[in-house]
C-alpha cells in the first residue's frame, strides 16, 4: 500500500498537481506542409495561455507554461514519439493539437489513449476522427469535413458549376474531405469527373495535372496544404493552362500562397472555418495588440483550444489529465455564463466560486458530440487586394 501512495503521488507531482508549473503541450507542423501558418497558431495558443497566467487566478496562482512540439503534419512516427516526449519527459498535463489529421490520429491512438492524456486540435479535420477510439480524451474546435464538404457543394450550386475535377493530398484529411465533399455535390446533381491524389513534397506534378485535365471538369477543386502538394498542383495547372479556377478547402488558405501563386489564383475561391460575432471581435483585438495576425488560419480554434484546457482544469480543481478530459465539456456548453477572449481571469473567479461558465471563445465554441465541434464556414473569393469574403455558412 505505501508503494502505491508513493507512486500515485510521484503520479500526480508529474502532471501537476502538486507543482507550481503546469505544462501544456503545443503540438503543430512547425516543419512540412502547414509551416507557414503554423506561428501564428501556436502564438494565438500562447496568448490564452499568456492570459490565463497574468490573471493570478488560476488554480491559485500557478503558472501555465506552454511547451512546444514539432507534429510535421505528415510523418505520423515523428508526431507520435514528439507526443511522447511531451507527455513523458515534459509531463504535460494536456495537449493542444495536433494539427493535421493523420498525425492527429497517430498520436490519439499511441500516445494520448495509452497515457490518459486529453487532447484538443484546433485544425485536424478529418470525418474519421468523429467516431475514432478516443476513451474521452479527444476534442476539437475545428468543425468536421463532414460539413465542409456540403458547404463546398452548396457554394458550386450557387454559383452554377455543376462539374469539377478533385484532387487531394494523399491522407487522412484529404481522402476524407474528398469524400465528404463528392457524397454531398453528387446529392445536388453535381458531377466529379475524377479525384486525383497527390503527394506532398515532390518537385513536378505534371503528371497529376495531366490526368485531371484529361478529365476536364469547369473547376478544380483542391484538398492540399498551402505550403507543398496543393500549391504544386494549382501552379504546374496554371503554367500548363489546365484550369483557370480553383476552389481550395481550408488546408489551402494562406497569404502565402496567395502571394507566390500571384494573378492566377485571382477569380479562385473557397472556404476556411471563421466566425464573426463578439467573441471574435475580442479575440481580433487581443491578437493585434499582441502582433499575431488574427485573420490567419485557425488562430482563433487554437486560441480557444488552449482557453479550453485551462479552464477544464479550474473547473476540475486540478490540473490533471483526468481533471482536465472529465470537465472540457462542461466549461464550452451551456450552462453558464458567457465567457469571451480576454475573459479567462472573470472565468476563474466564476468557478472558483462553484458557478459554471459557457465559453464563447473567438470561434463561438459549441462541442456537440465526441470529438465533434460546431463551427462555421467563410467563402471567399481570391481578388487583387486579397481574400474577400463572400458570406457566412
């Protein structure tokens, strides 16, 4: 029995119960496909973190300390022993990411699940992961591709397009997002001439581009990352003058794509998870004063990806994992108060006192199921000045 005290108490100090720091993990591709928007989602992370420890009251007093960790969003062995070493050698108690959702996965199912450690993405998207074995540990602020793929399907419909040429990089999230967008064009008359996979990282897609061309299609639409595949694919289509028009799913929005595709990404247009409304104006404000550029993509989940976790461990009374994973449900529904960015000290004082908080967050934040959040989409159009925005859906 004292053997057992002994390591529950070595247990607990480990993931922070007893120790005045609290580490948090910061999972994202700092490297690969996604690493040039990659900064400013961890930085928007840190903010939240940054907040909730210059309140003073968080689990009186302690110190958050975030720890970063480098996904790559592609090599799920890399993803999963970075994982590991966050949770054995850094003792986190949580983990904020991944990003991508195939090293998402890998790391749910060989490193969080086997060590009991919560996790929430903010940008890993994939349908899969909404039914994947998580044991309650899985969380996301980020909406499924489930949805954005019958928005993608409602945008070709208002605007008269009624068949298109796919392609996708060749994983988890863009297999899915692929299907989920096929299943819904299809269910409103619409025509997928082919659905062409690509690789990440090669340095010609001549081949690719010649297959889809084949095929034809009024529009190509494009399920990559900004940063490698998806990017190859749009500039070796416009070199050869195989389509004129791209409609890009969310791993495809960045000003740096947009600057290096130049003119011919002007008249493209697609979709990217966003919110409008109080929440967001709060968290545009926060954001800008701390320099990271709100408007780039998933600062705002991953800003409330980290709010999430600090205020299920005030919630739980402990910052552990246990702690942590039973409570975030609790913290982002109803009931409760409101709670906005820059709001996280009022939120610690309201559960200090045994109330109950609904947090609103930058993405008005709404968990609905395991693994499954509500969310919005932007539709934009590529213009000379940039990403305009079309509507809300």
């Amino acid at each position: 029995m004292k053997k057992l005290l002994m390591a529950s108490a070595a247990t607990l100090i480990a993931t922070g119960a007893f120790a005045e720091d609290v580490k948090i993990g910061v999972i994202l591709g700092y490297t690969g496909p996604l690493e040039s928007i990659t900064p400013a989602m961890a930085d928007a992370a840190e903010l939240a973190i940054s907040e909730a420890n210059e309140s003073g009251k968080f689990l009186d007093g302690m110190t958050l300390v975030p720890v970063r960790a480098d996904s790559t969003c592609i090599d799920s062995a890399a993803a999963s022993a970075a994982a590991e070493r966050l949770i054995t050698t850094d003792g986190v108690a949580a983990i904020m990411g991944a990003d991508c959702s195939g090293v998402t996965g890998a790391i749910l199912a060989n490193v969080a699940m086997p060590n009991g450690v919560p996790m929430i993405s903010p940008s890993a998207t994939s349908p899969a992961l909404s039914t994947a074995e998580d044991n309650g540990l899985f969380f996301r602020t980020a909406p499924s591709d489930a949805r954005q793929g019958e928005v993608l399907a409602a945008i070709l419909a208002d605007r008269g397009v009624s068949e298109v040429a796919i392609t996708y990089t060749n994983n988890d999230y863009g297999k899915g997002l692929s299907d989920a967008f096929t299943g819904s064009f299809e269910a409103v008359g619409g025509s997928v001439t082919t659905a062409v996979p690509h690789e990440d990282g090669k340095a010609d897609y001549s081949a690719e581009v010649g297959a889809l061309a084949s095929a034809g299609g009024e529009v190509l639409m494009v399920f990559g990352y900004s940063d490698q595949g998806g990017k190859g694919v749009i500039q070796s289509a416009i070199d050869s003058g195989a389509f004129d028009t791209f409609v890009m799913g969310d791993g495809m929005f960045s000003e740096v794509l947009r600057t290096d595709i130049g003119d011919g990404l002007v008249g493209s247009y697609g979709t990217i998870p966003w919110s409008e409304g109080e929440g967001t104006k709060a968290f545009t404000a926060l954001a800008n004063a701390a320099g990271i550029n709100p408007d780039s993509s998933f600062t705002r989940e991953s800003y409330d990806a980290a709010a999430l976790l600090v205020l299920a461990a005030m919630k739980a009374g402990e910052a552990t994992p246990a702690g942590i994973a039973a409570n975030v449900m609790d913290v982002a529904n109803a009931p409760g108060e409101l709670i906005l960015p820059g709001e996280l000290g009022k939120a610690f004082e309201i559960l200090a006192a045994g109330g109950d908080v609904d947090y609103v967050g930058a993405s008005n934040v709404e968990l609905i199921g395991p693994g499954e959040a509500a969310g919005t989409y932007r539709e934009y159009d590529v213009t000379d000045d940039g990403f305009e925005t079309v509507k809300f859906r």
